[in-house]
C-alpha cells in the first residue's frame, strides 16, 4: 500500500503496532526515503484519514512526517 500525506505520496505502508495486550492499533508503520536515505516511522492511528484497497491518507504533511523519528521495529521472520 502507499501512504499519502496531505500533499504527495511518502513511503510505503510496512505493517502496524498493536497495543500490548490491548489488540488496539495504536500506530501505522510507514517505510519512506529511497535506498540509503530510507527510514521506518510510526505514524499515529490519529493521523490517518482513510484506508483504501492502494492507498492509506494522512492528515500530516510530508515535512511534518520526515521530521518523525525513526523507530527500531523487530520484524517476525518472512
């Protein structure tokens, strides 16, 4: 899926973050950036607009997502 902010596509959706114990999203994980340059960062559940069959809307811009800090994500092997 791609991830839109309010003014052009930022990254790639890359999974969710699920409140421990509490099975409630809590954040959505977003890839963004281009080989070196590429970060994963948590976008709040409160940021998201809508959730298409392609497409995840936000409601921060892409400066305002750039400046999120990067998270360290375990993912289960694929």
């Amino acid at each position: 899926l791609t991830v839109c902010a309010t003014d052009d596509e930022i990254g790639q959706f890359e999974g969710l973050i699920v409140e421990p114990g509490g099975h409630q999203v809590t954040h959505v994980l977003l890839q963004t950036g281009h080989m070196r340059g590429r970060k994963e960062v948590a976008i709040p559940i409160s940021a998201v607009t809508k959730i298409g069959t392609l497409l995840i809307h936000l409601s921060l811009t892409r400066h305002q997502v750039k400046d999120l800090p990067p998270v360290d994500i375990d993912h289960p092997a694929r």
